[in-house]
C-alpha cells in the first residue's frame, strides 16, 4: 500500500506510525482518516437529504437565473451533474428548460 504525500511539503518519504502518518522533511503528523472525511463533499437539500451526483432534483424556490430575465420556477426538474465544495452553487445541474447552470443545494429538493 502506497501512502499519501504529506499535505504539508508534498514530500513522498511519509511513513507510517499506527493510526498517523509522519513526514520526516517537515515533521507533520496527521490522521490520513480524518483528512478523507474532510474531503468528502457533504452536500444537502433544503430537507436536509444528502446529495449525489447523478440524483434527480426538483427547485424547493423559485430562482433567478444571473445575468438574464429568465427565473426558474418551484417544482422545475433538474439532475445533478456534479456536486462541489462550498457555501452555495455546489451543483453543477441540468435544468429542464434552461440547460447547465450552477445551482445552491439549500434550493432544491431530491426527488
Ligand atoms: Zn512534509
């Protein structure tokens, strides 16, 4: 099994000391569990149902599109594409009717 790179330095000598995982160049020390779960995107809707890519989603609120007139109306269908990390827009959607766009995971319900 082949260990991570240490976060810190990016140095390839890390080597490992029970649950922790040591870089001997800068001397960091970390739980390489720990950083998984932190890296897990952990998106959820506004009923707080987990999110995935690939799930079918309904607007949960009527959305104004940016730099446009057009708005998209409660109940109007999208699939998610890809979820991102971050305060809001972490879907990369389809919307019916209105193609690709970023929407905010607090915006929509799964369906
Ligand atoms: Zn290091």
């Amino acid at each position: 099994m082949s260990l991570p790179p240490c976060p810190s330095c990016q140095s390839e000598y890390v080597y490992e000391d029970q649950t922790q995982l040591i870089c001997p160049e800068c001397g960091y020390e970390w739980n390489p569990a720990e950083v998984a779960e932190e890296e897990a995107v952990n998106v959820k809707d506004a009923n707080g149902t987990l999110l995935a890519e690939g799930d079918r989603v309904t607007l949960a609120k009527d959305l104004k599109v940016k730099g446009s007139s057009l708005v998209l109306k409660i109940g109007t269908k999208a699939l998610i594409r890809r979820i991102k990390d971050g305060k809001d827009h972490q879907l990369d959607c389809k919307v019916d009717g209105a193609g690709e766009m970023m929407v905010t995971a607090a915006f929509v319900k799964k369906a």
